[in-house]
C-alpha cells in the first residue's frame, strides 16, 4: 500500500489567498484526520471523519477553515481566505477504527504551508 | 492548563545511553497511552501503545504508564543515532478516536 498521500507537499501563497490540501486515505481504512503542526502549538486535531461524515470539528479554528470528504478516498482541507498565522504543516491520517487494535492512526508526509 | 505536557527538550545523548522521555497528563479518561516518532520532514509514526497502567517493551523500547500519577514515560537503551527524532506522547479515552498529543520532544544522539 502507498500510505496516506497528501498534495500538494509544499504551498506557498499570499495572504488572503484561498488554499486547498489533499489527502487520499489508506484504501479501507474508515477514519480519516486532519491535524496541524506548529513550533508552539506541536500537534492539532482539526478534524475527524468516520465513514466520510465529519464526527469531531472542534478543532477548526475558525469559519475561514473547512474540510469535506466526498468519498472513502479522497478529503479536502480548504482555508480561505489564509492568513500568515495559518503558515503549519498539516498532517492527514487515517485509521481502521472498531477496537484498540485497529485504531492506529498512519500520517502522511504532511504538506508545509507559508502565507506570506 | 494543557491537557498533555512534554518537554519540548531538545535532548543530546551520547551513542549507547539511555535515554528517558516522559509525559504527564490531567484528564483522568485516558486509558491509551502511545509514543509516536517523528522524523525531521516526517509524519509521526507509531511507536508504542499500552493500554492504563504497566509496563511494555518492545526490543530496545521500553513504555512505562502511571496513572495514579498520570505520568508516562519512554525508555530508549543502548541508543543510536538513528533514534535522533522528535518523540511524541499521546493519549486517547476508551471508545474515542480522537487522540491528543504532546508537543514533542526533540532527541539527538551524538555518534
């Protein structure tokens, strides 16, 4: 299997400009994670989505964030309009969920966003 | 007040030391306990888990979970400088899949 798969790796973009991240999930794999990495902040659950529905988006920091997931394979991350604060790297991960054996989260090689 | 606490380090050890890593932890609900890896320019990786109180080990690996003091820990003998990496404690309640992690600490070891 290829792992999660995220795209783009890097982005760089102007503030107020609207950024769109990828993530294709392990094939069968029912959990599907957005996270956010910063220096200080180290690792953010954004969101989480069970069988395509969103379950948990506390995490999204605000409306200028929002996350779909049209299909078991693929999920969008979209921050519009960006802000220089948003500058992270993003991580998807996805999980079989349905015991303690299965919820093991496998991350992507994450995407680095900078706003400038 | 953080829900996860960790040294964020960073920490350098001499090739062949043990290395200590620990977390602590206020919400009494965590019952999973796990220890990710992260390379530099990485996504974290999972090292070890257990699951409420004791002990595990895994070949140079050793997790350690508290909860009476909500304290866990990571031993890491005869270290190498693969091991360099940033190690990331987390934690999840029975029945949730959300997970909440440490900030991570940052580990070298010096050949």
């Amino acid at each position: 299997d290829a792992g999660v798969i995220q795209s783009p790796r890097h982005e760089v973009t102007e503030m107020g400009q609207e950024v769109t991240l990828r993530c294709k999930p392990i094939s069968g794999h029912d959990y599907l994670f957005w996270y956010r990495q910063t220096m200080m902040r180290g690792l953010e659950l954004l969101i989480y989505f069970n069988n395509n529905v969103p379950i948990d988006d506390s995490g999204m920091p605000e409306d200028r964030f929002s996350a779909k997931m049209p299909n078991a394979s693929f999920s969008t991350l979209k921050i519009q309009p960006s802000e220089p604060r948003d500058s992270a790297v993003y991580f998807c991960a996805s999980s079989l969920g349905g015991g303690p054996y299965r919820w093991t989260q496998y991350f992507g090689p994450g995407t680095r966003l900078l706003v400038l | 007040q953080k829900e996860v606490e960790q040294d964020p380090g960073p920490l350098s050890v001499p090739e062949g030391a043990i290395v200590s890593l620990n977390c602590t932890y206020s919400n009494s609900a965590f019952q999973y306990f796990m220890w990710y890896r992260q390379y530099s320019r990485k996504g974290p990786e999972l090292l070890m888990y257990t699951y409420s109180s004791g002990n595990k080990e895994d070949g140079r690996f050793t997790a350690q979970v508290d909860k009476s003091s909500k304290y866990i820990s990571l031993f890491i003998r005869d270290s190498q400088p693969s091991d360099s990496a940033t190690y990331l404690c987390a934690m999840r309640a029975g029945g949730y899949q959300k997970v909440t992690f440490g900030t991570g600490t940052k580990l070298q070891v010096i050949p």
